[in-house]
C-alpha cells in the first residue's frame, strides 16, 4: 500500500493543454481497488516533456502587458488553447480575441495554423471586472462627445476641412460600400488624403498592438493606447466615404485628420482602435 517515490512529481510533468493523453494511466483511471489520484495543476513553465509521447511547443502568449511562457501540445486546437488561456489570465474564451497571423481558427490544431517554437500569441479582451470598471464611464464619455459635436457645424463644412475635400475623391481611392459593416482588409487602407492633402495609408498592426500612419515621407508607428478617441463624419454629397480624426492629445491639434475613409470600414476602425474588438 504504499506509494511509490516520484509519483507526485510525475503528475506534475504532464504537458500543458495535452488532456493528460500519453501520460501515466494513474492520470486517467485507478487500477480497481485503490482511491483514483487527480493530477495537481501544472505550472506554467512544466519539465518532462521529453517523457510525455506528445509534441510540444513553446508559446509566448501575450495579454495586458502580461507575458506567459507555455509549452502547448501543436496537435490541440485553438478552442483548447482559449481553455488554457483562461486558466492563465481568467479571460473567459468567449471574450478572447487570440491572434497568429490572423483570428486563430478554434477548430484546427497549432500543427496546421503552423505555430512554431518560439510564437507570440497575441491576446485582447477584458474580463467582466474589467468591463464594468471601465467601459461604462468611457462609453458615457464618447456619448457626451458625439452630442457636443452634433451641436456644431458639420465637419465637411468647416473652412479648414474644405480646403481638402474641395480637391475631389482620390483617383486611386478604395471602393466603398455603403450600409455595410466589414472587417478591416488584410492590406493597408490607402487613397485616402491628411490634413495637408498629402496621401496616407493606415496598416493596423495587431499583434504589436499599433496604428501605422504612413505618408510618402515617413511613417508613425502609434500604440493603440495612446489614441484617445476617433471621431468621424459622412462626406455630404459622398456619404459612402467619411473624414476621421485620431485624438493623440488632450486639444483639437492634436487630431490627426484622414480624409475619404471607405464607410464600410469605418465602425471596425473605431472598435479596433479603441480596444472593442466586435468585428474581429
């Protein structure tokens, strides 16, 4: 009856996210007559994998400024990934938005997504705490900004904006869809005007978490925490295209000014910027 050196230890070694498959059977069921032994949790970064039959591979996963080293067995799936993620940072899966090159499909397994050792894993969401700490009063916040502005001359109208509109929509502008929601394209939005007329283009760059503003003499590369809110409006007369601003101050200077914005992409620009994630 008693219990063999290193058991425990054993236990312990079983690999992250594997379901406790190609380990010890005691993991899995108790010979008959003996009290069936559950395996502790294992931690983060576990040892034995050499012994455990199953591939792995190490993960950086990253959320919230917070790093975790993992070792992920590559022939689970995305779904049991977000399980193992839950476990890490409390983030219930349904609110995970877990990137690699890409929305990571739940249904295929890290071998046929081709994570290799070393991956970040990029992860956005907040947790319920979270959400009712801060969400309402900043979405309290937006509200009160979008009816300050109601009150005020349309944007399109304003002198200074009319310098730039006046030149006419871009010849190699994106196409538009009018009344219709899209995720953002896998290529940069282009075609489109600044403040000074100029072409710039916007590449969202989500697995470093920043906007890149890119004009023909150089390139902004802006996390994403240090927009503080995007406004934007129909161009009257074109309204399947609207003109938007990027606060990245506390005053109207600030505003960074884009002008001729394809309207389908407008609410994904907004939630993707402002850390809602709803169209991804």
């Amino acid at each position: 009856g008693a219990e063999e050196p290193g058991m425990e230890a054993e236990a312990q070694e079983l690999p992250l996210g594997c379901g406790g498959e190609g380990g010890s059977p005691a993991a899995g069921r108790s010979p008959e007559g003996e009290e069936r032994r559950e395996p502790p949790q294992a931690s983060v970064s576990n040892g034995g994998d050499e012994d455990s039959g199953r591939e792995l591979v190490e993960l950086k996963v990253i959320w919230n400024k917070n790093k975790y080293d993992v070792k992920f067995c590559l022939d689970s799936t995305g779904a049991e990934l977000k399980q193992k993620i839950h476990s890490l940072t409390g983030l219930p899966p349904a609110m995970q938005k877990v990137m690699f090159k890409g929305l990571l499909p739940e249904e295929k397994t890290l071998r046929e997504i081709k994570v290799t050792n070393g991956a970040k894993i990029m992860v956005v969401g907040s947790t319920i705490n979270d959400v009712l700490a801060v969400n309402t009063p900043k979405e309290a916040a937006q509200q009160e900004v979008k009816a300050e502005e109601n009150k005020k001359e349309p944007l399109c109208r304003q002198k200074q904006h009319r310098k730039v509109l006046d030149k006419g929509k871009p010849d190699d502008v994106m196409p538009s869809v009018k009344g219709v929601q899209e995720r953002l394209p896998t290529v940069p939005l282009s075609g489109m005007y600044n403040k000074s007329g100029g072409k710039v283009r916007l590449t969202f760059k989500l697995e470093q978490d920043q906007l890149w503003i890119g004009t023909k003499e150089r390139t902004e590369k802006l996390p994403m925490g240090s927009i503080k809110n995007v406004v934007s409006e129909p161009i009257e007369g074109h309204e399947d295209y609207h003109m938007m601003a990027f606060q990245l101050g506390p005053t109207e200077a600030s505003y960074y000014w884009v002008y001729w914005v394809p309207t389908q992409y407008v609410d994904a620009i907004k939630d993707t910027v402002l850390g809602k994630w709803q169209y991804f």
